[in-house]
C-alpha cells in the first residue's frame, strides 16, 4: 500500500508537539513524516504534493497548520487526513474527529472515507473553519504567546475584557444578495463551532455553499457579556443588536483599518472579502460523517 505523508508543525511552545511526533512516527510504516516549522513551507508540500496527484496527504498541527496545509491543496482532488494537535482544534471538532486519540484519527484516514466540505476564498487566503473582523482579531493580536503559556485559556479572556472596553470601529458588511449592514465587529462561519465551547452558528452547513454572518452592532462588555449569554442560550442570531444572514461572498469595509483572524489566525485588515469557490475539499471522516448533506464517500 502506498505512504501516507504527513506534515507535521510542532508548536515552536509547546512539548505536546514533540510527543506528538513520536507518537505518530510510530504509529505505522505507511506513515511518512515530514516536519516543518515555516508555515510558508507547509504550503508549498501541500501544493507540491496536489500537483503531482497525491491521493492523500495528512497534517499534524493545529488550525492554523491546517488552514495553511488546505491552501496548498485547494482545487485539487487530493484527500486530507487530520490528526488535531493544536489548542483550540475546531476543524477537526467539526468533522467529529477522535478527540485526544491520534491513532483513532489514523484509523479514519486508513478506512478511506471521505466528505466535501466548502472552501471559500478570503482576499488571497482561504478560509475552512470560521473568521472575524473586529474584535476576535484584536483579541487575538493582544494576547501572547507568553500570556498563553503563563495563563492558558484566561489571557483570552483578558484581552477580551481589554478590548471590548475600547471604542469600536464601524464596519460596513455587504453581503451578495442582501442589504448592507453595519456594525462594531462580524464573525463568520462556514463550520457551525467557534472558540473552545461555543456553537455560534446554529444553522451551519459547511457542505451548502454559504457562510453564516453575525453582524454585532456594539462592543461594550456589558453588550459583549449579554451576546456571550445568546449564544450560550443558542439564540445569539435573536439576540438585539445581532443581524443575521447567510450569503455565498461579503464583503466588509471601514473608514480604519480593522484586523481579520482567519481560522484563528491574524489576516491582514479590512477591506476583506469573502467568496465561495467552485471547488471544495475531500477531507477523511469517521464513517458516520460521510452522508451528510450533498457531501460524497468514496
Ligand atoms: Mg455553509
């Protein structure tokens, strides 16, 4: 049988990365592990490996790896495995992945199932998972990587409270096919998880060609605490001062220049755009994943 190879992107901070990689170089002779820490080159293995027809490759790293990893696939009919060694591992959550179980991840990848999921284009990037304009990028900006390892999930919570105590920038959000709109930050979803708890968008499909849109009208943290119950409650898209709507591409401007996080990660300032692309992503599922929506096993 042939190899699978793996990409693997041990977090520069973290031990978890090391006993990761041993344990799935071990895991099985089919495995070949190739291990890089420059984003930049994960890209290009994955492109590389697309381009010559590669029937599979996996990744071993967090979301931001697996953004990067599918930006170098993207257009191709090569499937991607995943084995989630990040923090927050929403894509693989979302595709109901083995949790904490790396060899039942491989096991996923040597049974052969897949589904299509959407791919959709963000400025020059793409976007798998969930993005935000505003106030989730400024979050992210803030916190360190050494407020990270000093306080875990917390330093989140503290640039949180920094943040939504400053002024908010006005966006302007223009979905295709529906009225602009206007607010203090927008979150936007193809997959329905967001953060390490939250189901943020209740009607999401990552496999119908559309992203759902929040458009929040204010930061204060007494608004932010009241959107935070919504969700919790699972009705943040009633909530007042939240609109709603689903769209095939957005586009969101401001007079400032406003962060974007993109799968987790800082992605350049507004202007942005969001847009669907024609061709999605085969992504190996547990065999109870395979049948949803219009999505295909093979
Ligand atoms: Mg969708």
């Amino acid at each position: 049988m042939d190899k699978v190879p793996v990409i693997l992107n041990p977090s520069a901070h973290s031990e978890k990365g090391k006993n990761s990689a041993t344990e799935i170089r071990a895991m099985s002779g089919r495995i070949e592990l190739i291990e890089t820490s420059d984003i930049r080159e994960v890209k290009e293995i994955a492109r590389d490996i697309a381009r010559r027809g590669g029937p599979a490759l996996a990744v071993a790293g967090g979301d931001g790896t697996i953004n990067a990893v599918i930006s170098g696939l993207a257009g191709s009919e090569t499937s991607l495995g995943i084995f989630p060694i990040g923090t927050m591992n929403l894509f693989a959550r979302e595709l109901k992945l083995p949790k904490k179980n790396l060899h039942g991840c491989w096991q996923v990848i040597e049974a052969g199932v897949t589904r299509k999921v959407d791919l959709f284009g963000v400025n020059d990037g793409i976007f798998v998972q969930v993005a935000g304009v505003g106030m989730d990028a400024r979050i992210i900006e803030k916190t360190t990587w050494e407020s990270k390892k000093k306080y875990g999930v917390l330093s989140y919570l503290m640039s949180a409270l920094s943040v939504a105590g400053s002024e908010a920038p006005r966006l302007r959000v223009i979905p295709e096919g529906s009225e602009p709109l206007e607010g203090a930050f927008v979150l936007i979803g193809n997959g329905a998880l967001y953060g390490r708890a939250f189901k943020m968008f209740r009607n999401a499909s990552n496999d119908d060609g559309m992203l759902e849109v929040l458009v929040f009208e204010k930061q204060s943290r007494i608004d932010v605490i009241r959107y935070l119950l919504a969700v919790t409650m699972g009705r943040v898209e009633k909530a007042s001062g939240v609109s709603y709507v689903r769209a095939r591409a957005l586009r969101v401007e401001s007079d400032s220049e406003v962060p974007v996080q993109v799968d987790g990660e800082l992605a350049g300032h507004t202007p942005v755009e969001f847009f669907a692309l024609d061709h999605g992503l085969n992504v190996f599922v547990p065999a109870g994943q395979a049948s949803r929506g219009t999505g295909s096993s093979v």
